[in-house]
C-alpha cells in the first residue's frame, strides 16, 4: 500500500505563529515584516477591497499576527517582491488611514 509521505503532496497553505496583536498597538514603532496573506474579510465584506491582510510581524523580539483592511497597505504589499521579505517598516496612521513608511 502507497504511504502518504510517497504522494508527494505538497501543502501551501502559509501558517502564521504569534499571537494576534491589534495594528494601534504597534504604530509608530518599527516591525518586521516576514510575510503576508489575502483571505476574504469577514467583517468588510462589501468595503474597499474586501479582503482581509494577515500579517507575520516581528515586534519586540516576538512573532505576531496582525490583520487589516486598510486598503492602501494591501495595495503597497502586493506590489513588494517576494524575495525582499523580510522588510522592516514603520505602519503609521493618516485621518484613519494606516499606511507602510
């Protein structure tokens, strides 16, 4: 019988560590950011994009998650190469607008 391992599945789901830390605890101050992923927002669903960004953050030495639908941080991050993460940026915000700098 065919084992599992042998079927050389290949998984690309993409699973964030850390706990979830919400976007104005960490404005103003510098982060990593280690990757990113788009899902369908629960809660926006018929605003801006509809979509929800996660977020792997490094912040104060420690991995986390944050999530957003600011409209223009998944704009600038889709137009970011892949091979330049990890990055460092500062989010911070406009007229309750949140943005990369």
């Amino acid at each position: 019988m065919t084992k599992f391992s042998q079927l050389g599945v290949k998984v690309n789901t993409q699973h964030f560590v850390g706990e979830k830390i919400r976007i104005s605890s960490i404005l103003n101050v510098e982060i990593t950011v280690h990757a990113y992923k788009l899902v369908p927002s629960k809660q926006f669903k018929d605003k801006g994009t509809g979509q929800c960004l996660h977020l792997q953050i490094t912040f104060q030495g420690v991995k986390r998650i944050v999530f957003t639908s600011a409209m223009g941080m998944i704009e600038a991050i889709q137009q970011i190469p892949e091979d330049k993460f990890p990055f460092e940026t500062v989010i911070k915000e406009d007229v309750k607008r949140f943005y990369f700098s």
